[in-house]
C-alpha cells in the first residue's frame, strides 16, 4: 500500500465528517490509510464482507450490482470528496462490486475503526444516518422512475445529473469529465445498449448532445431538461 500522507483539511467538505474540528479531522485522518488505486482496479466485490469504509480523493469509481439472473446495473459513480462502501458495514455485505473508472486514490479504514471513531464523535454516527435516508430517498425515486418513466426521460435525468454532479465547461457545452459508456447509461437506466445508442444518435442529429465513444457533451441542457420533464422542448433561437 502506498505511503502516502494526505491533509486532513480533505476531510473537511465530506458529509461523513461535516461538523467536525480540526482536532478530531486530524484523529480521523491518523486511523485511515491512503492508496492509490489503478484504473479498471476493484476495490471491493459485492457479497464480500463489509470490512472496510472508503473516501475518494481523487479520480472516479463505480458501483455495479448484479442481479440474480445475471444482469448489471450500475448503482452509482463516486467522485472526489464522496465516501463509499460505508453503509455497507450496517449490512449482511457490500451490496455491489466497486471499480475504479480512473486511476484513483482513496482514503480506507477498517469497520472496526470506523465504529470506534463514532463512538469517539458522534456527530460521524449522526452524518451517517442522513446519508443513508439520502441514499434511500434516491433508491424510491429511481424505482419509480424505472417503474413510471420513459426510457428517454431516464437518460436524459440520467445525462443530467451526471453533468451536474461531474461536469466541466467547454467550447460546445457541458462535458462529462470522466470515460462514460453507452453500456453504462444503459445499465443507469435499466435499458439495452441498442436503446441508449439509438437515443444518444437521435440526440446528437438534433445537436442536444456530442461526443465520443466514451465521451459525452451535453450541448443543450434545456432540451433535455424538457425531455426529462416531459415538456414541449425550447424552440431553436
């Protein structure tokens, strides 16, 4: 594991430790350890035992879950200042696997610690328990999604909340700052690789989007916002 020392003021904008001083920042940070991460690399596999909580430095890593029957779906993608595999030490195991999109570095400590530390500042214990009210509010809304919505609205929230959370200005738009696949979308958003490549061709021919193979630009935010919400799309200025 590499030896590397990082500040404990990186700890400060996570919602794990929000409210935290200096003084217990640094106590944290003193009982994790820091590593890189190499692209493609798994950081842990679903089922295992939870025995371990993460923190994203830098980079990118997504969740996959797969399904009895076999089939994939992707949960979520971590960015920089966001923990992971946390809640799972309050499970049976981690409920998917954890893949590094980038090469990544993270933050890890043992459950036992973890624990220990929300002992030791309670406030931890108390962030906890909101994020995993957020993360269950976030399950019912993309069940419903799923359950309600066509597959266009889902992609189009989908691309929407992904520019949003990792998104990066350029000369056409909004660029998706990490490798994002169709197979990815499609798995976003319970849908087949075919839907999504049909959808996102239509897009770009209509200009709402660009980009590569891996590559996504959402050129007009408005129009898929309109789709999202399934309103009458902005004219053409």
């Amino acid at each position: 594991m590499d030896k590397l020392k990082p500040d404990p003021s990186l700890l400060k904008p996570m919602r794990m430790f929000a409210g935290l001083d200096a003084a217990a920042l640094q106590a944290v940070m003193e009982h994790g350890q820091a590593r890189h991460v190499p692209k493609g690399g798994t950081v842990f596999k679903q089922g295992d035992q939870a025995t371990t909580c993460h923190a994203l430095i830098d980079g990118r890593i997504k969740i996959q879950h797969t399904t009895l029957d076999g089939q994939q779906m992707l949960v979520q993608f971590v960015g920089p200042g966001e923990m992971y595999g946390t809640l799972a030490m309050f499970l049976a195991g981690y409920p998917g696997d954890a893949v590094a999109v980038t090469d990544s570095v993270e933050l890890l400590w043992s459950v036992d610690t973890m624990k220990n530390l929300m002992l030791t500042y309670p406030q931890i214990a108390m962030n906890t328990m909101a994020m995993l009210g957020d993360r269950l509010e976030d399950l019912q809304t993309r069940v419903r999604q799923l359950s309600t919505q066509r597959v266009e609205r889902r992609v189009a929230y989908a691309l929407l909340r992904l520019a949003q959370q990792a998104g990066r200005a350029v000369s056409d738009g909004v660029e998706i700052s990490f490798p994002l696949s169709r197979q990815d979308l499609a798995e976003m958003t319970g849908t087949t690789l075919h839907t999504v490549s049909r959808i996102l061709s239509a897009w770009e021919s209509d200009g709402l989007t660009a980009g590569g193979r891996q590559q996504i630009v959402v050129v007009k935010p408005d129009a898929l916002l309109a789709i999202a919400e399934d309103l009458p799309r902005p004219k053409p200025c």
